[in-house]
C-alpha cells in the first residue's frame, strides 16, 4: 500500500502537500519523505529525491550500498540547485525552501527489514500473527534533514557536525511486513477513538489503498498533516 | 397483501449497495456517475437497431478508456413507464434497444436526478470524491409524465447547483425548446439520421471521457471536445 494524501492544515492555507515516497514492490523498497512546513516548497526536494533514488539500483541487499545510494540521490538532487548558482546566500536559501525533508527508507532483504532513517516518523510493523503496531522515530530533537550534511557549520542552527541515518533491523522470523509512514499519522495513532483506530489498522491489514484514501477523506479534519504511508 | 418481504438485505451491505455497486467492489477514491435517460417512445421504432449498435460502441469507447475504473453508470429508459437501474460498472452496462409507447420524460428526470443525489450522496459519507453528469436522450417531447414541466426544471435546477453535468441530446430537433425550458446546461442537437444517432453517442462518449479526466465538474462545455 502506497498512500500520499494531502493534509486539512494544508487544504486549508492552500499550501502544497509537502510528502512524497514510493513502494516498489519488484525492489522490496520503500520510501517516505516528509518536507519540513516552513520551507515554502520542501515537496520539490522531496520528489526529486523520490525520483532520483527510485532510477538506482535498489535490488541489493547490502545496507553499505544502500546508503550510498540514499547518499548518492541526496547529492544528485541538492546538485539541482547548488549548481545552478555558487552564491551563499541562494544556496542557504534554496537548502531551507527546496531541501529540508526527512527520509525514511525499507530494504526487505532475504532475513531482515532493514529500516534507515534521517529525521522522525513512524515505523509500521505486522508480526506474524498480523497484528500491527507503530514505533516512532522521534527523540524530542529538533528535525533531522540529510540537507544540514551538505552546508557549513556555521550556515546551520542546529546538528553542526551533520546528521546520519538511523539504523534499525526486524527479523523475517518474527514479522510479516514493515513499513514506514510520515509523522502525520500520529493523530490517528494517538486518537481517543478506539473505533476509529480501529478501523484504520483494518485497512491497513487490508492492504487496500482506495480505501484507507477514502478513510482519511472521511476523517479529513483529523488528518491536520499530510499524510504518507509505504507498507 | 403481499405474502413476502419486499424488502431484500443482504449482511453487511446498505440497501444503496445493493441497488448501486458497493462501496468495496470500488477501488478508487474519485469516481464519476453518469446517468444515461434513454428515450424508448414508439417514435424511436425506426433506430432500433442503429440504437442498439450506438449503445454498444459507446460502451465500447469507455470501456476501453483510461477512466474506465473510474466511471459508474446508470441505464434509465422511459417510455409510457420509467425503469431506472443502478449505478454500475461499465461492463454490466446494458446495450439492447426496443421502442414502443409515450415519452414520460419528465418522470424519469424527476426520479433519476433524485436516485442520483441519494447515491452521490452515499458515496461522499464513505469518503469518495464524486462528479456526475445527468444525460438525457430523446427524440420528442413529454407525453405520459405524472411529472409536471416545473417538478423536471425544479429537479435539473438541483442538479445544476450541486455542479452535475447536465446534458440533452435532441435526435430531430422536436425537443430543443423543452431542453432550454426545463434547464439543461448542454444542448447536443442532432438531426434525426443513423449517421448522426451514431455520432451523438459518438460525442456522448467522448465528453464523458473528458468529463471524468477533469478535476473539476465541467458543467457548461459539456459537448465541446
């Protein structure tokens, strides 16, 4: 299930949907990228990177080259911009419009999901029994954007010396499916409404992308951020 | 008295669905529903079979659209009676034809337009993104109806200000005036030929085509593709 759904904040202000990702099934890869709100147009990079890393080879299962190319996509695209003109100012600016997004990133490999992350989200888990959970990925810190490797110490607030990807692995053994999902379905995660939660892991389990669009159309005020799953 | 229940349930599903195509047999989010009024008055005799092949090449021409997922439709055909069905996909869609008896045009607006709402509104509950247009077909104008002239504009009015589509296809030009009387947005006035019947389902098709493809409901250009 691929999901990219606008969020009610954003319908409201007119402002883009500000996520992007994929699901490649015949590469066991899954994406979700979440553009920071105060850039004006995070969604651009966030696409970019989509598209750049969905053109490489993603069939491997060794995570060294898995992050290169996460590495490799991350260049390419900040590469659009940096190039375009070598001034300070326009790059600074261009990082903070275009680049700052979080990415999340599932290689099903022979043994393992293996799960790389830079920057907060969910991570959606299936066990064997197929019941459903989520862990989050969020350690109260400011966001983490891959975008703060590529500028100066001092050009940045925040994670001077860089940032990495977080790394985590779940065995074959013991869950079905792993998955990852932008932060904005932390309203449905942590809603009061049982039923309503309820009703949201059903469809997830389904596997049926028309309906969990139509459950978050339903529920469209709930929904205050945008929304991107890849399970 | 009756000696059964009318009323048929099947588990699970609203009576809407049974009538129309269930929510679950649906995979999209955005649909389009459009409802095809089918003039059948004994007026139509000659054009049996160009109706009947007209029928089928604009089943065809959706079918074998990239929308076709995504397109829901209705076959109402009215004559001295009206018989409405539900809204289904286009491959249960009915291509026969035989004519015989009045017009009850207005009828069938009247309780098409209102069928048309309900299920709208049914789908728009379960979190759909929903467009429709209302297309009527006719050769001639009402005879028969237990609806009045003002019921039918009451109903196309409704239609109109909810941003449905609202087409009329006039086969011999009898019914042009009625159409503007009773409020059709889009007008397709056809001369009354096998080559021009043909081309009216021809253009039917394509505006639906276009119509379903666009994200906002095309209510006054209907037949302009």
């Amino acid at each position: 299930m691929f999901v990219n759904k606008i969020g009610y904040h954003h319908i409201e202000d007119g402002s883009n949907n500000q996520d992007y990702g994929f699901l490649i099934q015949d590469k066991k890869s899954k994406l979700v990228c979440d553009g920071c709100s105060e850039g004006k147009n995070s969604e651009v990079g966030a696409k970019l990177f989509s598209y750049a890393l969905s053109s490489m080879e993603l069939s491997t299962d060794d995570i060294l080259i898995v992050l290169n190319n996460l590495e490799e996509a991350f260049k390419r695209v900040s590469d659009v911009f940096f190039t375009v003109k070598k001034d300070m100012n326009f790059i600074l600016k261009a990082a903070r419009d275009y680049l700052c997004f979080t990415i999340l990133f599932v290689k099903e490999c022979e043994n393992y999901f293996r799960v790389l992350n830079c920057g907060d989200g969910y991570i959606i888990l299936q066990d064997k029994s197929g019941e459903i959970s989520f862990l989050e990925l969020n350690d109260g810190e400011y966001p983490k954007y891959y975008i703060y490797n590529f500028l100066a110490e001092d050009a940045v607030k925040h994670y001077k010396s860089g940032v990495y990807f977080e790394y985590k692995s779940f065995r074959k053994d013991d869950y079905l499916n792993v998955g990852i999902a932008s932060d904005g379905i932390r309203f449905i995660v942590n809603s009061d409404d049982e039923a309503l939660k309820e009703e949201f892991i059903k469809i997830l389990k389904s596997g049926k992308e028309s309906a969990m669009k139509r459950f978050i159309n339903r529920n469209q005020k709930l929904f205050n951020d945008d929304v991107t799953i890849s399970f | 008295m009756s000696n059964y229940d009318e009323t048929v349930e099947i588990d699970g599903l609203d009576e809407m669905e049974t009538i129309n195509t269930a929510i679950d047999d649906l995979d999209t989010e955005s649909i389009t529903l459009i409802f095809t009024g089918l003039d059948r008055s004994g007026s139509m005799q000659t054009y049996t079979m160009e109706m009947a092949q007209a029928l089928n090449e604009f089943k065809d021409a959706l079918t074998n659209s990239k929308e076709a997922e995504e397109i829901l439709i209705a076959r109402a055909d009215f004559s001295n009676s009206i018989n409405i069905g539900g809204y289904k996909k286009i491959a249960d869609y009915d291509t026969s034809y035989s004519a015989a008896g009045g017009t009850a045009l207005y009828d069938v607006i009247v309780e098409g337009a209102a069928k048309l709402k309900e299920y709208m509104e049914f789908l728009k509950k379960e979190g759909m993104r929903v467009k429709a247009v209302f297309a009527i077909f006719t050769d001639g104008e009402d005879n028969g109806s237990y609806s009045s002239l003002s019921s039918a504009r009451d109903s196309i009015r409704d239609l109109n200000s909810l941003e449905i589509t609202t087409a009329f296809i006039s086969f011999g030009g009898v019914a042009d005036t009625i159409s503007k009387k009773i409020g059709f947005k889009n007008l397709l006035p056809v001369a009354s030929s096998a080559t021009e019947l043909r081309n009216a389902f021809n253009c039917l098709s394509k505006s639906v085509i276009e119509a379903s493809k666009s994200v906002v409901s095309t209510q006054d250009d209907f037949f302009s593709i």
